[in-house]
C-alpha cells in the first residue's frame, strides 16, 4: 500500500500509485506532484479507487494542500471520482472546453461546477508552490480528440495518458523496449488517432528535456534512452486511420 516514490529532490517528489485498480477493471497508475507546500493529482480515476487513493495520499501528504487535479481527457478511469475530489481537497480542476459538459453526467454537483477549469486547445501554464511552472501540452487524437499531457520541468517527466500505456505486462518499469513492445503494439495501433499525430508530438516533445514518460497504464519509462526509444517507435507507427479500409466497416455475417 502507498504510494511509490519514483522521484524526489528538495522541495520536490512525485509518487505513482499502480495497484488500486481493481481486477476486473483496465489496470490505470495515478500520480501525485508535490513541490513545497502544494500538490497536484493527476487523473484520479473512478469510483473503485478513490477512497483507497485518498487514504494512501493522506499517509504522505495533507489532502488540504492539494491544488490542481489534472484531467488529460474524458474517459471513466481518468473523471468519474471527480466530484469525490472536489468535495475531499479545495482543489481546481483542469479538463480540456470540449469534455467539461460532460462532467455533469459523471455526477459532478452544480455547486462544484466553478472549480472545473477548461484547457483551450494550445494548453496553459500552472503554477505549483510559487516556483514549479507545469505545462500542460496539447495532445489532441492521442488519443482523445480533447487530450492533454502534462510536463513537470522539475522531475523531467512526461505523464503521457494513454500514449505510451501498456497492458498485460507484470512489471511497472519498462527493462527491455523490444521485449515490451508487444503489450504497447495493440492499444496504440487501435487507440491513438493517425501517425500524423504520432509524428506532430514526437516533434514537439523532442524540444523538450524528457527524463521519463509515465503512462496513465502500466510500464514507465525511465531513463533518456527507454524515452528515445518510445519516441522512435511512436513516430513510425502506422495507427488508428492508418490502418482502416472499407472492408473494416462491414457487418460480419
Ligand atoms: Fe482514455
């Protein structure tokens, strides 16, 4: 139980939570930045893990100082617990203009409304305990068309959402990029939009110093290499639009 601390340096840390999930639901990490006296948590998840994360957060860090809570776009395992969150820390929310309507549906409270905050499409800047500036990088169709990543220049991580996500492995830190890319393979070729967008972050995200790329599913990558690896295979991988031709659209008999 707890949280794993994955890095730490003064005023600094960042713990990833992996094994609240429960088994029947798609395995998700989610991830707490504390600089100084503030924190932010990045997608909290659904309903079946945000009391056991709530406890496991307040054995390292005082729920009060809890900020931010960043959404990187609309699915269940990233939004349902939000309005537990709203009611449990004083924090603000952040989830791209095209997802926000849709938090009402999730159970969102009127009264909690005016502490979601919208994205605009070419992201924003937060500022964590007076002196951490977070960026929150575009990230659209990878794979949500509203998507968001989030850069912390502290740590160099890279906490990607699905881009990057695994699923089946045993490990949660990548060893070997070839002997993993068999549990990456399936989910990005049916998940992420086109290589088109594969290839315009690569590029955006090559003009950044990226330590390690933390995936909102299964293995991290940590270290330049297992990042520069990642980075090679997004950039040539056919996904998603790529691969469909007509017969796709077929009714099978
Ligand atoms: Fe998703």
């Amino acid at each position: 139980m707890g949280g794993k601390l994955i890095y730490e340096s003064v005023n600094h840390k960042v713990y990833l939570f992996e094994e609240l999930t429960p088994a029947s639901a798609v395995q998700a990490n989610q991830y707490l930045i504390i600089h100084r006296n503030e924190a932010i948590l990045l997608d909290p998840g659904g309903h079946k893990v945000q009391s056991k994360l709530y406890s496991d957060i307040c054995s390292i860090f005082r729920p009060k100082g809890i900020k931010y809570i960043f959404l990187s776009h609309q699915d269940p395992d990233v939004v349902a617990g939000i309005n537990y969150w709203l009611m449990t820390t004083p924090a603000v929310a952040y989830i791209s203009e095209l997802w926000v309507r849709f938090l009402p549906h999730f159970g969102l409270d009127s009264k909690m409304e005016g502490r979601v905050k919208t994205i605009g499409d070419k992201g924003l800047r937060l500022i964590l305990g007076g002196d951490c500036e977070l960026q929150i990088l575009p990230a659209h169709f990878l794979h949500s068309p509203g998507n968001f990543q989030l850069y912390d220049p502290v740590s160099k991580i890279l906490f990607s959402g699905d881009l990057g996500a695994s699923l089946g492995q045993d490990y949660f830190f990548v060893k070997d990029f070839d002997s993993h890319i068999r549990y990456i393979e399936k989910f990005h070729k049916r998940y992420m939009a086109s290589n088109r967008a594969m290839r315009a972050w690569v590029q955006a995200i090559r003009h950044l110093e990226v330590d390690a790329i933390a995936p909102q599913h299964g293995a991290l990558f940590m270290g330049k290499d297992l990042v520069d690896r990642f980075l090679q295979w997004a950039e040539n991988l056919e996904c998603g639009v790529d691969l469909i031709s007509e017969r796709d659209y077929i009714l099978s008999s």
